[in-house]
C-alpha cells in the first residue's frame, strides 16, 4: 500500500490560518495556502497513517526498551540508585540492596569518626582538668605552706611572751 503513495508531497507547518470560518495548520504562499490536514494539498496524513500503520509494534517497543530505560535509568542515576559496573540491568531489590548496603557502609564510617572525635575530646577534657586539679593542689599546698608558716609564727609568739 505504501509504495502505492510514492512520491509523497508533504508540507508541514507550525503556523494557523484562518481558511473560510476555520483556522487550519497550513502555510501561506503569495499564490494561495497549501493546508497540511487536508489530503488534496498534502500527504502528510497519508505518510502518518501508513507509518503510524506498519510501525507502531517497532514504535512501542523502541519506546520501551530504549526511552523509558534510558528514562529509568537517568532517574535513579538521579537518585543514586544506579546500574552495576557492567551496564546490565539490576532488578530494583538488587540495586536497593546495594544502596542500602552503601549507606551502611557510610554510616559506619561517619559513626566510627564521630567517636574518634568524641574520644579526643574527652581526653583534651580530661588533661584540661588534670591541669586544673594541679593548680588547685598546688594552690593548697601554698595555702598549707602559709597556714603552717603563720601558724609557726603565731607559736613562736607565743612562746616568746
């Protein structure tokens, strides 16, 4: 049936004219307006239906093996969930898995460095109070020093009257 239509004079367009009281997709010429709808000034229809006709099973089957898995798989590429090293398809429990293992992974490693941090803080605390209770016992032991001195002193005094 197609080789029937050979050759085809198809015009397209983007624009609308008004032809009579309707507007229709057609292009304008100074020697008159060439419609695109209409099957006397184009074969555009025709050349849609007959390829629309022999290769809508081809067009449903290049749409769902290529688009919507180039789709798929830029979506969860998106979303960090993406196909294994080789190319190959992973079913969506694999690649969950995978990613929740990952995420594991990572959060181990976060916890692990968290208590790294934790633990150096501790032991910056506790030198700091070391320090501190240092002072303070040095301290005291100044304090002793001159309780003890004026307290010798005082005895001395004492003694002497």
């Amino acid at each position: 049936i197609f080789q029937n239509l050979l050759p085809l004079a198809v015009v397209g367009s983007n624009e609308t004219v008004k032809v009579g009281n309707q507007y229709v997709r057609a292009r304008q010429y100074p020697w008159g307006v060439v419609q695109v709808e209409n099957e006397n000034h184009c074969d555009f229809k025709k050349l849609r239906d007959s390829l629309i006709e022999k290769n809508m099973l081809d067009l449903i089957e290049t749409t769902h093996s290529k688009h919507y898995e180039m789709f798929r798989r830029n979506r969860l590429g998106e979303l960090g969930l993406a196909d294994n090293v080789d190319g190959k398809q992973m079913s969506i429990s694999d690649t969950l898995d995978m990613k929740r293992n990952d995420l594991r992974h990572e959060l181990e490693q976060r916890e692990h460095t968290l208590k790294e941090v934790f633990i150096q803080k501790v032991k910056d605390k506790e030198a700091e109070l070391k320090e501190t209770e240092k002072q303070i016992n040095e301290q005291l032991t100044n304090i002793k020093k001159q309780y003890k001195d004026q307290k010798d002193k005082c005895d001395e005094k004492w003694r002497i009257l």
